[in-house]
C-alpha cells in the first residue's frame, strides 16, 4: 500500500472520484490516461504521483467500486426487519439490481468481473471472487441461522446467486425489465 493509499490527499480523493464517474460511462477496460486527465480537469503525469501507475489507478477504481457494493450489500441487509427469509432478500437485491439507475455501476461491476477471470493477476486480481463472497453473505443473512452453514444452504444460496447474476447479465445486454424481473421472480418461488 502506498502512502497516498495509507493517507490520502483532498485532491487524491477528488480525482478518484471524478475518474470513477469516468469509469462508469466509459469503463475500464481501454482506460487511458490521457483521455481520463483530460475529461477530469488533470494530467496523467498527476495521476502517476497520486496513483503510484495506471494499475493501481484501476485498483483504486474497483475498490471504489466494491465500497458502492458493499454499501448496497450493507443497505439490503439492513432493511430485513426479521428471518423474511432468502426470497425476501434475493427479491430486495433484484429491485436494486434492475433499477436502471445503478446501470452504469453494474455494467463496470460485469467488465471488472470478466476482467478478474482473464487476466487474474493484473488489477483485477481477486475481484470476481471476492464479489461472489460478498453478494453471497449477503443471501446467507435471508437463511436461518441453523441452515446457513450447512451444504444445502450454501447450494441454495449459489442458485439464487446464479439466477441473479444470469438475468442481470440479460438485463444489461437487453434492457427488458419485465421479462427479467418475472424470470428471477419465477425462479424465487420455484426454489422457495
């Protein structure tokens, strides 16, 4: 970890941001510096000081990323009221997930995922798993607690996930909410 990642700077965190609103119009994956400095008002040469490389820029932007995840993540979890029990929660996570206003979010969150499986030992690194871990801790809090650990549990938990994951992939390639929403609705009451 660097200095600037241990304490960083007004300015650091300024540009993090606007480079990450960057990033959810345009993405990551043909990032370059110069386009970027120039859409957020900086220079690359900037960006090297306060990032340490354009790696750990992108490294930066997807833990920028997963704090907006984890948040969410945080935020459904909060709203259950009581053991409202998996569909509960995995229906709370579509609702988020198929909101066209978290799109831009969601399509990085897919390029990041990809990203992490092809090239895993680059910025990405760790990415895809550590997502799945997330969203799939949160699936478990909608599980008593004497089933959450056992291997049905964790199988139950990974359908559901998967199910999500499939229709949100077809959300953002289609943009049919309707089709997607009574799908992952459907399949909420099948494995119910």
């Amino acid at each position: 970890m660097t200095r600037s990642e241990t304490n960083p700077s007004p300015r650091r965190q300024e540009l993090l941001e606007a480079a990450y609103a960057y990033a959810l119009r345009s993405g990551l994956t043909e990032l370059s510096l110069r386009p970027l400095a120039e859409e957020i008002r900086s220079s690359p040469r900037v960006l090297i000081y306060l990032f340490g490389s354009k790696d750990g820029l992108i490294r930066a932007l997807l833990a920028r990323a997963r704090a907006d995840e984890l948040t969410v993540i945080r935020e459904i979890a909060d709203s259950q009221d009581g053991p409202e029990g998996l569909q509960s929660v995995a229906r709370e996570l579509w609702r988020w997930l198929s909101d066209a206003a978290h799109r831009g979010l969601l399509t990085l969150w897919v390029e990041s995922y990809a990203r992490s499986l092809i090239d895993p030992d680059g910025p990405w690194a760790g990415f895809a798993r550590e997502t799945v871990g997330d969203w799939l801790a949160l699936l478990a809090s909608g599980q008593p607690a004497e089933f959450r650990d056992t291997e049905v549990g964790l199988a139950q938990r990974t359908l559901v996930l998967a199910a999500l994951r499939g229709a949100l992939l077809d959300l953002l390639a289609t943009g049919d909410t309707a089709r997607t929403t009574a799908a992952v609705h459907l399949q909420l009451a099948q494995s119910g």
